[in-house]
C-alpha cells in the first residue's frame, strides 16, 4: 500500500477476482482503478487508461502531419480503383510494424508472450510501439489490434476517399 506503479498508487486491496489478487489504485489523473497484482508488477498497468487515451490523441495528431498526408494522397492516386490494396499500403504507411519470420501468430501486432502465457496486442507508429494489452486467447488480441486500426486508419481512409 502506497506504492507507486507507474502513475498508479495502490490505496487498498481490492476484493479477488477469480484466484488473482487486486489492488485499489489512485491514477495521478484522479481516477480510480482495479488492477491485477502480476499486472503492476511487470508494469503492463501503468495508469487508469488515461496514458491510453493520450497515446490515441498523439497517433492522431501524427496522421495530421503534411508529409504523411501527401503519401497517403500519392497513394490513394496510384492505387485508384484498387481499393483493398490502397487499403494495405495505407495502413503499412500508417503503422510502421513489420512482420516478423518468426512471429508466433501469423498477425502483425500480435504475438505470444511464453513468459506471460498470454497473446499480447500492440501497433507500432512511428517507431513508437503502443501496448494494446495481453490476452488469454489470440482472437481477443487480433481483435484489439483491428480495434486500434479501426480507430486510427478507417478515418483517414474515409477522408482520403472522397476526393
Ligand atoms: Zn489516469
């Protein structure tokens, strides 16, 4: 109690969920959170969500930036009736993840922690890599990777296709 984690600081003890043990943190934002112990110890939690959020608004902010419009333009232009791969090299362009060989699900931002037991989610913009979380089964995890995208790249894709 009264530990720091990040921008989280444990109040109490939450009750158990499941055979996982909880803890009652304050996130510096003012918000309150539940969070798993094994999570503040290997530091995945790091805030209430609000880092998160922040983290949505910078990924906007780095679409708005002029040379990232014009090659998303350039490219919408050379791909002209080919909406699918339009569709693709936007979103290579968009996120700069690369595919490993040896990556475990066959799913750009999505891979197997043996160390965790769990799939973990994450896309990288920029060379800024954003956790998405960790997840018991890998659908849970392609699913928060598509959410990300969805989020982040179909609004530029509306845009860009109008004109
Ligand atoms: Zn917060």
């Amino acid at each position: 109690m009264g530990k720091r984690f990040g921008r989280l600081v444990v109040e109490k003890k939450s009750p158990e969920k499941g055979h996982a043990a909880f803890w009652f943190c304050k996130c510096d934002c003012g918000n309150y959170t539940d969070v798993a112990s094994t999570k503040l110890i290997q530091g995945t939690t790091k805030s209430c969500g609000c880092q998160l959020k922040k983290a949505r608004e910078k990924w906007k902010n780095i679409y708005k930036d002029e040379k990232i419009q014009e090659k998303i333009k350039k490219t919408f232009r050379k791909n002209d009736g080919r909406e699918k791969n339009t569709k693709l090299s936007i979103l290579e362009l968009a996120t700069s993840d690369k595919l490993k060989a040896n990556n475990s699900s066959g799913v750009t931002g999505v891979s197997y922690s043996k160390r965790d037991k769990r799939w973990r989610s994450y896309i990288t913009v920029k060379h800024i890599r954003y956790e998405l979380g960790y997840f018991k089964d890998k659908e849970s995890a392609i699913q928060a990777r598509k959410k990300a995208e969805k989020e982040l790249v179909e609004p530029i894709l509306k845009k860009y296709k109008n004109k």
